[in-house]
C-alpha cells in the first residue's frame, strides 16, 4: 500500500518550498490540487509534469473513496492547497481522517504556514498561542468572540482583505480598543506588510486604504 503525503506550498514567493517537497511532487504517482490553475503555475515554475486531480471543499466528499482506492491500490498521492499547509484553514482534514480510518500512511512534509511568520513579527508573545483561522462570518460570530474576550493566551485569526476593518472593529468591540495586535499581509510578496499597534489604531489605518491579499491578524491576550 503506498501513501498520501501533505506537501506545504509557498504562501507568497516561490522560492518557499522545500528541495523535498519538490522531489516529492515529481515523483508521486498524482498530486491533488485545491485549485489546478493556481497550482499549475507552480508545476510549471519548477518543470514537474504530474498529472493533478481536483482536490476541494466542493467536491471532496464526493472523489474521496476513488481516491482512497487509488492508494490503495498502490498510487502514492501529494495534496496541496492553494497556499501554505493542507488542512490549516484549507481542504485537507477529510481524506486525512479517510486515509487513517483505512490504514493508509499519512505523512506531512514541513513548510510554508502563513501565521507562523505572522505571529513571530508581531512582537506580542508567543510561548503559548491560539490559532482560531477564519471567524465564523454569520451565524455563530458574536458567540465566538464574547469566548475570545477570556481568552489569555495570544490570538491568530485569518482574515479576507473585505472584512478586515470589519474584524478589527468587532474585535476592538469585545476585547477593548487598546489591546495590542498586528496585522500582516502579503507574507513573502513584493509588497508584504506588518502593521502594529492597538485594535483601534489599526482599524483607523486600514479604513484609509485599500488592502489586497491574504491577512493574519494577531491579537494579545486577556
């Protein structure tokens, strides 16, 4: 039986990605891709001629068992995201419970995260941190910040550029408008950017601007 391996794939500049993962992705039998567009450009940037299956939350439940099949059947797959490391906020937690549930060796490759740099720059401490990803965005909101507001170790939130200043002002809201936090985006790009300071502060900072790419929000605790 052969086995399903977690390949992290660079948040930002391409030259994030590990001489293993590269040799990985050669040498699987297919590689399952979040979005094989996005994931072709970098196929193509390092001449890996794979073949890629679609691999997303859409569809997942639904390729899943043929995929389990394929291992099983002696077909070593690599699953990537768009970004960064499966199942960190991204497809990847179902066939990892499948493969294990059917025996399969699952085996993750170390890489690119983007909250790890987020958290590391943001100068609040990092002993002891929380990583909570994406807020819920309707129901279920309100009652995961009013936990939050207990909450004494260090805060890790993902965030879209659209409902960022949003966030900030719900989080000032609950948490107080003098809680120190920071913000980083574009991790790795050209144009990657960390703000600090408190909740308010930076929700008057990106009100100004308009903001692009994806965002960690790091928040100080109680």
């Amino acid at each position: 039986m052969s086995r399903l391996f977690l390949v992290p794939t660079p948040v930002g500049n391409l030259e994030d990605i590990t001489l293993r993962a590269l040799r990985v992705l050669k040498e699987v039998s297919f590689i399952l891709a979040e979005d094989t567009r996005k994931s072709g450009n970098l196929l193509r940037h390092y001449e890996i001629s794979t073949s890629m299956v679609s691999h997303h939350k859409f569809n997942e439940h639904k390729t899943v068992e043929k995929i389990i099949s394929r291992i099983k059947a002696g077909e070593d797959a690599a699953l990537i995201t768009d970004a960064g490391t499966p199942a960190i906020s991204d497809p990847g937690f179902l066939i990892v419970n499948k493969c294990v549930e059917a025996g399969i060796d699952v085996e993750c490759l170390p890489g690119a995260t983007a909250f790890v740099p987020a958290l590391v720059v943001s100068g609040l401490p990092n002993e002891r941190f929380c990583f909570e990803g994406f807020l819920p965005q309707k129901k279920g909101r309100q009652k995961r910040l009013q936990a939050l507001g207990e909450e004494h170790r260090t805060m890790i939130f993902y965030e879209s550029p659209y409902r960022l200043v949003k966030t900030l002002h719900q989080l000032a809201e609950v948490l107080g408008e003098d809680r120190k936090a920071s913000v980083s985006r574009e991790i790795s790009k050209i144009h990657e950017e960390t703000q600090r300071g408190t909740l308010k502060e930076l929700e008057q900072y990106f009100s100004s601007k308009t903001v692009k790419g994806e965002i960690v929000i790091v928040v100080e605790g109680k």
